[in-house]
C-alpha cells in the first residue's frame, strides 16, 4: 500500500508540472512562462551597439571580463564593482560599454538558452518516467491480488517503484529549483546593463 501511495504521489506531481506548462511548450515544466530568449530592448536603453555584438569577442579583455561578470559564483557587488573600474579606465569609454554589454547579452543569453533545453530534456523524461511507474503500480497491483501470491515478486517490484518514485520525485524538486535560473539570468543582465549605462553617462 505504501508503494501505492507513493506511486500516486509522483504522479500527482508530474500532473501539475505539466497543467502549468504553455501549451505552445509542452515540456517546458516551470510555472515561470517560458521566453525563449531575452529581447535587446528589454534590457539595453543605451546607444545601439551596431558591430559591438560581433566585435567583443576580438578583445581578449573583454571576453576575460564577460567571463567573470556571467559565472554565476560572481556576487552582483563583485561584479557591478569590476564593471565600474573597468569603464573608469577605459579611454573610450562608449565603445568599450557597448562592446562589453554586447558580449554580456550574448553570453548570458546562450547560458539560459542552455539552462531551458536541459530543462525540457528532464521534463521529457520525467514523463516517461511517470508512464513506467504508472505501468509497474498496475503490474504491482496484479501481482498482490493473484492467487497464489507470489511474495518474492511483490517485494522486488515493490522495493524497484519506491526507488523510482524517490528518484522521480528528486527530480521534481531540482527541476523546481532550476526553473529560477533563467529568471536570475535576466535579473543578472538587467542589473548589469543598467550599471553599464550610468557608467556612460
């Protein structure tokens, strides 16, 4: 009986990921609607950045920076203050700002983009998941009401769904700490493009 509940348990929880999912998503398993990509405007009122978003990568102190300020290990003080002294000794203080958001939007943008497939590559297959114990807790239910009972088999199945229903379940909750990411990503960029841009002015 314990394994049933269980069984129920995690299929109760896979239910819900996938009632919160967009429709036009649907291994997207966040309740967090899903962008699939930040909008430039959405982030940057600066100047345009014209060849900024391709040239960045061809200053190796720039690519070096862009690399400390997207890590996520980089506290937001660490970061707005390597912003800040950077730009302060910048002689070209413009150029340099646009080609250093630039390189910050390209990256952070390809880190979520990451984070997001990953996500629905678990969603995929927390629902096969789901299927296989939804299967062996019918199986399991068979086996327990046979005549003659067959003990050793009920308790091998038994022991394998409650570790795949623990399995599954652990799933869930890293799933749902995961689903923050790509909102601190944006949270990230938008705090360091506005840090950018006061820097310009």
């Amino acid at each position: 009986m314990k394994v049933l509940v269980m069984a129920v348990v995690a299929l109760a929880l896979s239910g819900t990921a996938a009632r919160a999912a967009d429709p036009r998503y649907p291994n997207w398993p966040c309740t967090q609607a899903k962008v699939p990509e930040i909008s430039l405007a959405a982030v940057w009122a600066g100047p345009a950045l014209d060849d900024a978003e391709t040239k960045w990568k061809n200053d190796a102190k720039i690519t070096a920076l862009v690399a400390k300020l997207s890590a996520r290990k980089t506290s937001m003080d660490e970061a707005e203050k390597s912003v800040k002294d950077f730009l302060a000794s910048s002689t070209d203080k413009t150029t340099n700002a646009k080609l250093l958001f630039a390189g910050l939007f390209d990256t952070l943008n390809a880190q979520r983009s990451q984070v997001m497939n990953g996500l629905e590559r678990v969603s995929r297959k927390q629902r096969e998941a789901a299927d296989k114990i939804r299967e062996e807790t019918i199986q399991l239910q068979a086996l327990q009401g046979a005549t003659p009972r067959d003990e050793a088999k009920v308790e091998a199945l038994g022991n394998e769904l409650i570790w795949k229903t623990r399995i599954f379940e652990d799933r869930n909750k890293v799933v749902r700490f995961v689903c923050e990411v790509p909102t601190t990503i944006d949270q990230r960029l938008f705090a360091l493009g506005r840090v950018i841009q006061q820097e310009m002015e």
